[in-house]
C-alpha cells in the first residue's frame, strides 16, 4: 500500500547564547523578566534553556523554506530588541569564545533539575547550542525508514553549520566541538536503524519500562522521530550564526528528504553503509568542515565537499524545485566560498591577532563579529 504522502511541514528550533555587551562575557545572571519580555515579543514562540545565560525560539509550523526565514528573522529581532535593552545582544555560536562553563547558573526547572542529577558534570558542561530542523511526516513506518536513509547525510549537513571552534578560550582544532561536549550523554550520536516503528518502540519501551528515561525525547540522537510531533527532527547541527547559512541547510535537509521519498515511490533507495563509516564522516565534518572533504562511501575515498555538494544538487534538484527552495540550496556554494561561522570566527581572530591585540581582546572581538553577524540577513 502506497503510503500517506508526507506533508513535508518545516518547523526549525535555535538556540543562542547571552553575552554581555560591554564585557563580551555570557551573561550569568540575566534580569528575571528577560524571558517574559521575549515571549511577549515573540508571541510565545521563546523558551528558557538549562542554563539562565541561554535562551531558544522555534518557529511556527511552515510550509516553506521562505516561510522559516520569515519567521526565524522576526524571532532572532525579538531577541535582539529586547536583549539591547538590558544591554545584552544575542549570539547565534554552538559555543562562546572564552567563558567558562563552571561559572554559569542553572535555570531553576525540575526538568533542569533531574537532568543534572543524573547526568551530573556531564549535563554542567552543556553550554552549548543547536539547530534543530523538524520535518513532518505523519506515517510513522515512512519516518523510520527515511531516518534509516538520512543518516547517510548528516555529516554533510554539519560540515555547513559549524559554529565552535573556540571553548573556554582556547582554538579547539575543531570546527564544531560542541558535539564533544554533547556527546558525553547517553543517547546521542548516529542514531540506531529499525525495522519498524514497532522495533523502535519496543527498544524506546525497555528503556522506559526500566525506569530510565520518562519517555522518548530523552533520546538526543542526532536525528530521532520527534517525541512531541509527528516528524523527524535533525539535531547533529551547530546553530548557523548567519540566518542565510541556516536557510540554505534547510533547503537542502528538506529537499533531500523529499528526494528519498521519490525513490521510495520508485522502489528504489539510497543505499545502506554502516554506523561505523557514517560516524568517521560525522568525525571529519567536526574536524575540519568542509576544509578536508568527506569519505565518498560509494568510491571509498575521501572527496572534496564542493565535489559532493555538487552531486546532491543535482540529485535534489527536481526535489528544490518542486519546493520552491533551489535558490536556496544553491546559496551552500555561498557558504564554501565565506567560510562557516567557524571559519570567519577564526579568521577574525587571526586578523586581531596580527593587528598587535592581546589574546583576550582577540577574543572579544570573535564575540563582536558574532554579534554582527547573528543580526545580518534579517531584512
């Protein structure tokens, strides 16, 4: 039986970091009506975070990629009205440069609460930011089966979206290493494949059964069937600091989607390659990016990214086009010719750095640029 076509609805969750202003610093004691004023900013699309020095927005549920980017500008606006006003600037970064994460305070929530008595220094550490992208598929068979199929592209997806190459104030080698600090959690990483929604149900079940977990959103993989809506949601990237790297992510995370859809229709699939080498690209896109390329796991070489960009355009393009999103997809050549967020976080500290600053004004100004540039795209 054919299955129920899927809406393909998009709904995309960022996180920012707080910073102060004047110091740079994230902020460790924001004024207890931060939250309020944002949610009456925003029209209650605003969310505390674990910690008080961060803050979440989610869009509305969207029907196209222009649709997000409307109301992710409207949302990052918000943040960035109502933060100005207590001298403070949101940063779209998976890390901060310099702050250290020992010195922030927990938002007051149970949840919160049970989390880190659990997790202990584990869940401490976290503070961290993502992108999550839910794309919605009511049939629960189809979602198991294309989240089998997507893990192949998450890495890709991470090479464009990295945002923290700097913690507690020092050049971590890494293009995203906010996923070393999440991945110190259960239940994260690559996420297991099923048979069925069924399977998947049954192993979510021992785990609650055990007394484990409460229910399913206490699995953190990198793409998982949401707990709370009928999609899957992709969770392995950084938060773009620049809304147009986030747009063009999108685009391409739907169309592919799309894309194993039609190969369903057509009896056909993407093919299956193990855990083991999808986390040794997972691996090459927190390293470098895209600096480095990634494993072509069908030729069993290593392939400049621009290569297999290059390649899934034009294996979505059908896809792009039918969504209204090509000019976005084709906006990730973009992203290779100015570099990540990383990149340019880097670049500016390299740029101070020979300018005669110090390390820590070095620093402070990879938090300006940050500042600039989570505020850029937004007309």
């Amino acid at each position: 039986m054919r299955p129920v076509e899927p809406e393909l609805t998009i709904g995309v969750e960022e996180e920012y970091l707080l910073v102060d202003r004047e110091t740079r610093a994230l902020i460790i004691d924001p004024p207890q009506s931060l939250i309020g004023e944002c949610e009456e900013r925003c029209g209650g699309q605003v969310t505390s975070e674990l910690l008080r020095s961060q803050v979440e927005v989610g869009t509305k549920v969207c029907r196209s990629v222009q649709e997000v980017r409307a109301d992710l500008a409207r949302l990052r606006s918000g943040i960035i009205e109502v933060a100005g006003r207590h001298g403070l600037a949101p940063i779209a970064a998976s890390t901060h440069p310099f702050s250290r994460w020992a010195e922030q305070k927990q938002t007051p929530k149970d949840r919160y609460d049970s989390l880190t008595a659990e997790m202990q220094g584990a869940a401490r550490r976290l503070v961290i930011c993502g992108m999550h992208v839910h794309v919605g598929i009511s049939d629960e068979e189809l979602r198991i089966d294309l989240m089998n199929q997507m893990s192949y592209f998450l890495p890709h997806l991470l090479a464009f979206s990295c945002s923290s190459p700097f913690w507690e104030g020092r050049d971590t080698g890494l293009k995203s290493y906010r996923l070393t600090i999440f991945d110190a959690l259960p239940r994260t990483g690559i996420p297991e494949r099923f048979q069925s929604y069924a399977e998947y149900q049954r192993h979510v079940d021992v785990l609650i059964n055990a007394g484990l977990i409460e229910d399913s959103t206490k699995i953190w993989w990198d793409l998982r069937p949401s707990g709370r809506f009928p999609t899957i949601e992709v969770r392995v990237m950084d938060v773009c600091t620049r809304l147009d790297d986030c747009i063009a992510i999108v685009a391409l995370l739907i169309s592919i989607v799309r894309m194993l859809y039609r190969l369903r229709l057509a009896n056909q699939r993407w093919r299956m390659y193990t855990t083991m080498l999808i986390r040794e690209n997972r691996w090459r896109a927190m390293r470098y990016s895209f600096d480095e390329g990634l494993i072509d796991l069908a030729k069993g070489a290593v392939v400049p990214l621009s290569e297999l960009l290059d390649e899934l355009i034009g294996l979505t393009a059908e896809d792009a086009e039918a969504l209204g999103c090509s000019r976005e997809v084709a906006s990730l050549r973009d992203i290779m010719k100015r570099g990540t967020s990383a990149h340019r976080q880097l670049a500016t500290y390299a740029d101070a750095k020979a300018a005669g600053a110090s390390h820590e004004d070095c620093l402070k100004a990879v938090v300006d640029r940050l500042v600039a540039d989570t505020a850029t795209d937004l007309g």
